[in-house]
C-alpha cells in the first residue's frame, strides 16, 4: 500500500498492442520536507493490475514522461532542479540536467521525442514567468524554443511527427501554444485562448502519418478535454467505459489497448 500524496503527472508507454502488457507511470509528489528526496513513481499495467514503486528517493517530481522503445522513464523535478532519467523498473537512474538551487531553473513537465534525439521542458522561474527549454535526449546542448517570459508554464507535450511541442499557459485565463522544432510551422501558435487552469497534455498523432489529424488532450480543472492541431473549439473528451467524474485531473496520457 502507498500513503497518501499527490499524484503530479502520468506517462503510458503504448505498446499495449504490440505484444506488450502496457504499463502506466505516474509520479508521487510528496515534497515533504520542501526540497527532500522523499517522492517517488509508481506503475501498474493496463489491466488494473501489478501496481507497485518504480523509483524512489526523486525530488518534488511534477512532470513524467516515456521513451518506449528504450523502455526508460524521464522526470522533472522541479524543487531538485534536474531532469532524470531511469529504466522502466526504476534501475540506473541518471541525472541529465541539474542546476542545484537555481531558481530559474525549476522544470514542471518534461517531454521525449525519441525518433529526433529531445528531451523538452517546461521551466518555472520566479515571478510565475519561466520558458520551453528543449536538449539533446543526453540533456545536452540547451536551446530555448519558447521565452524568455511565458506565464505559468505546466505542462508540455511533443508531436513527433510534424515536430511540434504543445505548452500550457496555465492559470485563469490560460493558453494552449504550439512552438515548432523542425521544418514544419505550427498551423496555429495559440490553439485556445482563455483557459482556465489547464495543467497537462497529451497528444494523440496516430494517424497523422496517414493524412489523419493531430489531437491535443489536455487537463482542466473539471474533466479532460481535446482540440486539432488547428486550434479552434476544444471539446470533453469522451471517456467510454466510465462515468465517475473527475476532480481536479492533474495528468493525461495516451496508450494503445489494441493493434
């Protein structure tokens, strides 16, 4: 059993449908004391089942994020002032960015695009002012892609195929903005305007090889909600199988249940 603590961020691996169980990660953020290694990640499979401590010792973790083909996890911890990373079990944890007691260097989301070599952050500094920080997946080679004064930024997420990060501009009257990293512009640098606490977000680009579209679910205060990469209108996005309400989601993740 675990005690009591704040879920922060939570990460799938999508490969349910590819002969693997599928597992989803989630951070624990105790941050008690302020600044102590005394949070941790947890996982459990698709099914409900094997749920069990992937890491412990991390500090203050507020984002999570997954490389499934190299089965590692990666995590922002904010108060330590590092990302990290370790393998799915928790082994081999590696500090890939750290900046101790820095202040304008505390990450909130992190994000991976396996396929190019990145690693992507939010970072929070004083002020509730921060920037979109993107590495080398080594955590080399720091370039900001979005700064140096973005408002309250959460939550991140990484389009690998038209590569584009999706941030979030968190707080009441928030934005969800889209920064390219490659050759191909956003079709829209503010997806949504005026939304009100949103923390977190996903994206779905399955059939974006194939001409389909790209989706970015994002967290709220109420429930989970999903807008095109186009911007416009955002709608709730459908939870099939479950009718229990949501309070104050904090993360979402996509993963594949089938083939």
């Amino acid at each position: 059993d675990e005690k009591a603590t704040k879920p922060g961020a939570v990460a799938a691996d999508g490969n349910g449908g590819a002969g693997g169980a599928g597992q989803v990660f989630w951070t624990n953020d105790e941050d008690y004391p302020h600044g102590s290694a005394t949070s941790w990640a947890s996982g459990v499979d698709y099914s409900g089942q094997g749920k069990h401590h992937v890491v412990d010792k991390l500090i203050d973790p507020q984002g999570i994020a997954t490389d499934p083909v190299n089965k590692h996890l990666y995590f922002a911890e904010h108060s330590g002032f590092a990302l990290s990373r370790t393998g799915y079990d928790g082994s081999g944890k590696v500090t890939l960015v750290h900046k101790p007691q820095n202040v304008s260097f505390q990450p909130s989301g992190v994000a991976v695009d396996q396929t190019h070599g990145k690693m992507f952050a939010s970072i929070e500094q004083p002020n509730s002012t921060g920037y979109i920080a993107m590495f080398n997946i080594d955590g080399s080679d720091e370039q900001m892609l979005a700064g140096p004064h973005v408002v309250n930024p959460y939550g991140l997420c990484v389009d690998d195929v038209n590569e584009h990060v999706y941030y979030i501009i968190g707080g009441h009257g928030g934005q969800i903005r889209c920064v390219n990293y490659g050759a191909t512009p956003c079709k829209n640098d503010v997806l949504l305007d005026i939304v009100d606490y949103a923390y977190n977000c996903a994206v779905d680009n399955s059939l974006a090889p194939h001409g389909g579209p790209t989706n970015i679910a994002f967290s709220v205060a109420d429930d989970i909600y999903y807008v095109s990469d186009e911007g416009g209108d955002y709608q709730k996005l459908d939870r099939v199988n479950t009718s229990n309400p949501l309070v104050v989601p904090m993360g979402v993740a996509f993963g594949c249940m089938g083939n």
